[in-house]
C-alpha cells in the first residue's frame, strides 16, 4: 500500500504555502497523494502555548480523510516547524488540553522539518517540555523517526539583514546562545531529535521565500523523503 503523506503546518502558515511541498512529493521516486492540515494564519496568531487543541484536533481531521480517502492504515506525517511537535502531541496516548488522540497507531513514521525539539520560545515552551517529558525522542519504537533541519544563516547580531533576523529567531530558542547556524528560523542544535534519524540540509532555508530554497527542493527531499521513495 502507498501510504499516503499528512503535513503539518508549522507557525503562521496556510495550506497554500505548501504547494511546491505537494508537487514534489506527488511525482515520482515518491507518488505520494498528500494532505495538508487546514489551520490558516489567523488561528496559529492567536493561539498561545499549552492551547494547542485547534491545531490538533485539524490534524487528526485531516489523517481520517487521507486515510478513508485512500484506504490506507497509516500514514507518512511530515511536520513542518511547529508542526512536528504538534504531530508528537496528536500522536500520544496521555490527554493533552482534554484530548486524548493517540495517534501513532495510524503512524509509519514521523518527518520533523526545521521542528524545534528543544525551545526556549515563549508559545512553545509548556508544549515542547511536555512532549519532550512523556514522548521524548524516538518514542515509540515501531515509528520511524526522521529531523532534518537547514544550515543557511549563522546568526549576527550586526550582520546582514537575514543574519540578523536570525539573531533575534534564535535568541527566542536559546537566549543565552543565538550565535548559531541553522535554516533562518530554527537552530540546527534545537532540531536535534535523540533516537531519531538526524540530517543537517546545507543551503536549505525555513521558508522558500524571496527565491530562497527550502525543504521541498529536489536536493533536500532527496533525503529526508528517502523512505517515501522506497515504498513508493
């Protein structure tokens, strides 16, 4: 059975921005039908830490119809940015804000990203500590676990605009260290994922804005898709 693909939208986003995502997971090596989750960018703006609930009961919404839709049992998830932590709560057996989604049975494996494991960002501290306290890392051993995060802007302070944005992202993260490589948003260190299978994407950025390059092109997807393509 070809699985079919489930994004998870990270912050600020709409299901628009995930076009050329769709695109290069639909063809071949991968052929994969794809779902978005339909959260838009005034539900992410006021939303705050530890009041996830919206995002996640989209999310699970969303895995029902891809799976009745293709007749599958599990799907792929792909969590992009917040995206991924929000596909660890949808995943987990224990309540979170009253839901009590687990998930993972419907789960072949678990595609983080640019998704911060580690964070010190004010509306995702509760959430990614409790993620990370009752399904830390590779949790549940029959998924399979993958972080890639891009290496394209060192933070500084005084550097070019994109470096210094990336100053004051990554500050958010780690505040007494935001001198760090990463995709323009989220550090390389904070994507780290114990257990999981870790890739660092030279020259890949957050968002493929202004021309830039991010996770859906062919040179990154090369490898944080290699296991869509061989069950493809």
């Amino acid at each position: 059975m070809n699985e079919p693909v489930v994004i998870a939208g990270g912050f600020l986003t709409e299901p628009g921005d995930y076009l050329s995502w769709i695109k290069a997971l639909n063809k071949p090596p991968y052929s994969r039908k794809v779902y978005v989750s339909t959260v838009g960018r005034i539900r992410w703006a006021i939303t705050r830490d530890d009041s996830f609930q919206p995002q996640i009961l989209d999310l699970e919404r969303v895995i029902k119809l891809a799976l009745q839709r293709t007749g599958a049992e599990k799907v792929w998830l792909v969590g992009h940015s917040a995206g991924g932590r929000i596909a660890r709560l949808w995943m987990g057996e224990r309540p979170y804000g009253g839901l009590k989604c687990n998930g993972h049975r419907f789960v072949r494996g678990l595609i983080s990203l640019g998704s911060p494991y580690t964070t010190k960002e004010p509306w995702a501290t509760k959430s990614a500590a409790y993620a990370n306290k009752y399904y830390p890392g590779a949790y549940y051993p029959d998924i399979t676990y993958v972080s890639a995060i891009g290496k394209s802007v060192f933070a500084r302070r005084n550097g070019s605009p994109a470096e210094r944005f990336a100053y004051q992202s990554y500050k958010l993260q780690w505040p007494d260290n935001p001198n760090q490589w990463g995709d323009g948003f989220i550090t390389v260190d904070g994507a780290y994922m114990p257990g999981a299978e870790n890739h660092v994407l030279d020259g890949i950025y957050h968002y493929g804005l202004f021309g830039r390059i991010d996770y859906s092109h062919p040179s990154a997807a090369k490898i944080w898709a290699k296991h869509l393509e061989q069950e493809a």
